[in-house]
C-alpha cells in the first residue's frame, strides 16, 4: 500500500487578527471622538445663543429701567412667562419676551438696583448682569434668586471674579444690629463683633451714617475672608497660616490682642487673615501679594476702616469731655445748694438737663456703631 501523505494545517495568522482589531478600534474610536466633537460643537453653538439672548434682553432691561426705579421683589423670566414684581414693568415697558433660546433667568430687584442672572450648560458657570456690571462667575449658580447685595458690594469693593463667585455664593444680607445680634449669636464673632459674622452666609450691620457707612464694606470683605479661608485647601491653609502669624508677631495693637484672646487657637489664624486683609495696611509683600486674589483695592478698605476707628474716637473723646464738664458743674450746682442758693440752682437746671440728654444721645449713637458699650 502506497504511504499517504498527510499535509498539516497551517497555524492562524494572528498577525491578520491584530491588525483588523486594531483597525476596527481605530474607526469606533474615531466615530466616538468625532461625535463628541460634534457635540461639543453643538453645545458650544447653543451656549453662545443662549448668551447672545441673556445679553439681548438684559440689555433691553436696562434701557427700560434707566431712571425709572425697578420694583422690589424677585422672580424669573423665561420665553414663556415673566413671573413676579417685573411682570408688571416689563408690561408697561413692552419689554420683549425673551427668545426661546434663552434659559430660564432669576432675577431679585431692592433699592433701585437690580441683578439678572442664567446659568451655563457646560461649565459650572453663572451669567450676572447688575447695574453696573456683568460677570461670568465659575461655580456660582443662581440659587433660587441671585443677591442685589451682592452685586452691590461686588462693585463697592473692587473684588476679583475668585471673591465675587464666593459673595455671590456666600449670600450676603444687611440687617440691622437687632437682627445681627441674633444670627451671630452661634458664630465664632459672637464674643466680639455684632457688626456681622460668617456662617455659611454673610450677615453685615446696616450702618444708617453716610460719613462711616463705607466701614460695612469693610465688613462685608472681612466676612468674606473667613469664607475664602474655609476654601483654602490644607496645604494653602497651612501657608497663610504662618503668614499671618509672623505678620502678628510684627504688629503691636493691644486691641487685636484683646479680640483674639475671645477665639480658641485654631480661629486665630482665621480672624488675622480677615482683620490683616482689610483693616492694616503696609503688609509684608508675600502677604500684600496673597490678598490680591481677592482686592483689587485692597487700600481702599483700609482707608475706609481707619475713617470709621477716627469718627469713632472723635465721638468717644466728645462724649468724655461732656461727662467730664457735666461732673463739674454737678459739682458747682451741689455747691450752690449747700450754700442756700436755691435761685441760681433752679435757673441752671434745664441746661444741665439738655446737656445729660445730649450725652446720652452720643452715648446711644456710639453703641450703634461699635462693638463696644459705654
């Protein structure tokens, strides 16, 4: 019988495999990059009109308001509907409808001033516009209304966009000292400040004296900080840390030892880091440098601080030289009656009188304006 021959099977050519593997990954990963290109594309075209409609219509706002004194209140409008106090303005003013591309807007209106705000799609990103200004804040969503406040000690202090997106987020709100007094009552400044304080939220007196009401931005900003200080990450914190504790060793102020005798060791860096920020000047540079994260003007606040500390002692010093010149005719008068001279006592009464209701009146106006009694 002849021998058969048997002839083998070839392996398999993996090398053929691979590459068509390969070649497949490459055209699937080319049809998801270029989808997600195009994606971006569309959204990045959407955005832009949803911009150029807050834009327009904001824009139409404030030509409609121009002198005319916007109604206080919030709400929002959309292409739909305008809700709350500007429904009725916008109808009077025959305000357009928003397009359609707009996103909703949030809106609140106090005092004359107003803020319009929309929030981006692809960024964690907000629209602002005020009376003033416009912003494009990271990480700062409308929340349920955008602050007028906020807008407004946006502008008064000169901050950078990093502190106005914290602002806006922080809430400020004026309140007077009874109501200060109350929300601060938990917080840190409790023991040493009924100007305002920091809780998640910004509280700030309302300081009702056009000669020192620039001491509530300074008030504001120094609230800000404590807010600025709980975002700094440990290693950052750590640093600012030994900044501002090497600028107190160079600093002699009896009262900011007395103030922070009333804070646990671990809020004294905190508290230094806000009163160094708006209330000392001539900083060391690291620390001048540092604070230009959040001021543009830092001197600004310190001028206006060292306003509020002169009219302060101005009132302090007048009052003391009233008590002292009441002692001495309270003294003169007791003279006159141990001497039967009940005549000339009687005709100084009423001058006295108007002097002690004077006394008391500044004595009342000081307390309103400062942390301290008398």
């Amino acid at each position: 019988m002849p021998p058969v021959t048997v002839n083998e099977i070839p392996p398999p050519r993996r090398h053929r495999l691979r590459w068509a593997a390969f070649i497949a990954f490459l055209l699937v990963g080319g049809l998801v990059v270029g989808g997600w290109l195009i994606y971006q594309h569309q959204l990045q075209q959407y955005e832009l009109a949803r911009h150029r409609a807050f834009t327009a219509w904001s824009t139409a706002l404030l030509k409609a308001v121009g002198t005319k004194t916007l109604p206080d209140g919030a709400g929002s409008v959309t292409p739909a509907k305008t809700e709350g106090v500007l429904a009725g303005f916008a109808k009077d003013q025959n305000l357009p409808r928003p397009p359609k591309q707009a996103a909703a807007l949030q809106y609140q209106a106090a005092g004359g001033r107003f803020v319009l705000c929309s929030t981006k799609l692809t960024a964690k990103k907000a629209e602002f516009v005020t009376n003033d200004n416009s912003y494009e804040l990271k990480s700062a969503g409308c929340h349920d209304h955008p602050s007028v406040v906020a807008a407004k000690f946006t502008q008064q202090i000169e901050l950078t966009n990093q502190a106005i997106s914290t602002l806006f987020i922080s809430n400020p709100q004026v309140l007077p000292k009874a109501q200060i007094k109350a929300r601060c009552s938990d917080s840190a400044d409790a023991q040493t400040s009924v100007l305002g304080c920091y809780d998640r939220e910004i509280y700030v007196v309302n300081i009702n004296v056009p000669e020192i009401d620039g001491e509530m931005d300074v008030i504001a900003a120094h609230e800000l900080l404590h807010a600025e200080y709980d975002l700094l990450s440990t290693e950052d914190r750590k640093h600012v840390d030994q900044l501002v504790e090497a600028q107190a060793k160079q600093v002699d102020d009896p009262q900011l030892k007395e103030i922070l005798t009333h804070y646990s060791s671990p809020q004294h860096a905190s508290e230094l880091h806000s009163r160094f920020g708006t209330e000392f000047g001539n900083l060391s540079p690291e620390l001048e440098q540092y604070y230009q994260r959040y001021f543009k003007n830092r001197a600004k606040l310190v001028s206006e601080h060292a306003n509020y500390v002169a009219v302060l002692n101005g009132l302090s010093k007048q009052i003391d030289a009233l008590k002292a010149d009441l002692n001495s005719k309270k003294a003169a008068s007791a003279n006159l009656l141990a001497r039967g001279r009940v005549a000339e006592y009687n005709a100084q009464v009423g001058a006295y009188n108007e002097q002690v209701s004077r006394v008391n009146q500044l004595v009342d106006h000081y307390n309103q304006l400062t942390i301290h009694t008398r």
